[in-house]
C-alpha cells in the first residue's frame, strides 16, 4: 500500500466514525422546505402581478397591484376638480345600489365590492367582486368598457385605509372628474366610487386597454389627499 492509499483509508475511517444526529438532518430539510415556500410565494406574487383581471366579460381590472401596470404615487396629487363633488353615500352591508344606468348596481360587504354590469349580468342577481387584505392603505381602479361602440367607460375606485373619504375623482386624458362616493356605515376601513366617462381606447384587442395617464384620488371632509395614484405602462 502506498502513501496516497494509506490517507485515504485514513480518511475514510475518520468518516465512518462521526456520528450524524438526527436534529441536523431535520433543521437541514425544514430550512429547503422554507427555500421553497419562499420561491413558490415569490412566483405566485409575480404571476399575480401580471395577470389581466377580466372582470364580467366586459373589460378588466386595472388596480395598484393587478393588470400588468407599473403603479406609483403621483408626483403631485390630483387637484380637486372644479365645482362640488356629489355628496357621498352610506349603504348598508349587501345593499344594491343603483349606479345611475339600466341594470348597472354595486354591493358593498366586508372588504369587498361587488359591480353588476348589464352586459356581463343581464337582469340576474350576479356581480363581479373586488376584494382585498386589510392593513394597506391606498386606492385602486376597475374599469369596465361598455360594448358595442365603447365610446363610454365605468370607472371604479376603492379606497382602502384609515379615516373617511368624503369625495374622490379621476383625471381621464387630462380632465378631472367627481366620482361618486359610497362607503358602509361607521368606520369600514374602505370606500368606493364610481363614475361612467369617457372610455380608455382600445389597443389591439378589446381586452386591452392603455390606462397610461389616468390619475385618481381619495379626499377627505376638509379637501387633504388620503391616497393618490397614477397608472401607467
């Protein structure tokens, strides 16, 4: 036997001789799983992140975390639109209210909003809903496009955070809005409102809608901006 082979049968009896405990094996498999859970959550968020949320058939949902959209604050809150904004409505939980055309209402629950659109619903009970987790605040929109000529689209916002929204609008092409505002009684932690303007012009298909540009914003009883935000590609 030579020198190499007498330290490497040295070696190899070191190794047999050291005990492996049951603990390391463990902490070593707990720690992969947590790697994975990891990945697994860093892909779901991302996947989310760039899916088009259709809502009702009728056009998609493009909010501060879906729709494909690089979102961030504006770098000044929108102004206020010129006159009084609409005054703002409290509802009742699972309450229908009308949104001012044929078979068009919004429900209100617990974290989420609830939009029936005539052309997806009809007359039936149904409604597309928009949820979310608690503890953000900020405010997101949906957007529906009215077939068949699309010259005019529904504009949903939803404010989500402390305190009470008294008004909120849009900023469509460079012209601002009032959007109608409706919240549940007390303190919800949300509010939504609602306007029907002008439409986002298509681009290719009708499922895609180039919302570059549009401004919205929540207020406050004494005009403060509570959360504004701007999409865009």
């Amino acid at each position: 036997m030579d020198t190499e082979e007498m330290v490497r049968d040295a070696l190899r009896s070191e190794a047999d001789g050291l005990a492996v405990g049951d603990w390391s094996a463990g902490a070593v498999q707990v720690h992969v799983r947590r790697q994975r859970r990891g990945r697994r959550a860093a892909l779901g968020a991302a996947a989310a992140a760039a899916a088009l949320v259709v809502v009702g058939g009728t056009g998609v949902a493009l909010s501060a975390r879906d729709g494909g959209l690089v979102v961030g604050p504006a770098s000044q809150p929108l102004a206020p639109p010129a006159g009084p904004a609409p005054e703002a409505l409290v509802v009742e939980p699972g309450q229908q209210l009308s949104l001012g055309r044929e078979n068009w209402w919004m429900r209100l629950d617990d974290q989420e909003v609830c939009i029936h659109d005539e052309p997806a619903y009809k007359t039936g009970p149904g409604c597309g809903g928009h949820s979310w987790a608690g503890g953000a605040t900020e405010i997101g929109m949906q957007y529906y496009g009215l077939p068949p000529q699309r010259q005019e689209g529904f504009y949903n916002l939803v404010y989500t955070g402390p305190g009470r929204v008294a008004s909120m609008a849009i900023e469509v092409d460079g012209r601002a809005y009032w959007a109608t505002v409706a919240s549940l009684p007390g303190s919800p932690g949300f509010a939504s409102g609602f306007f029907f303007g002008p439409a986002l012009k298509e681009s290719g298909t009708p499922s895609e809608y180039p919302p570059g540009g549009v401004r919205f914003a929540a207020y406050d009883a004494e005009g403060k901006v509570m959360a504004s935000r701007t999409l865009g590609r």
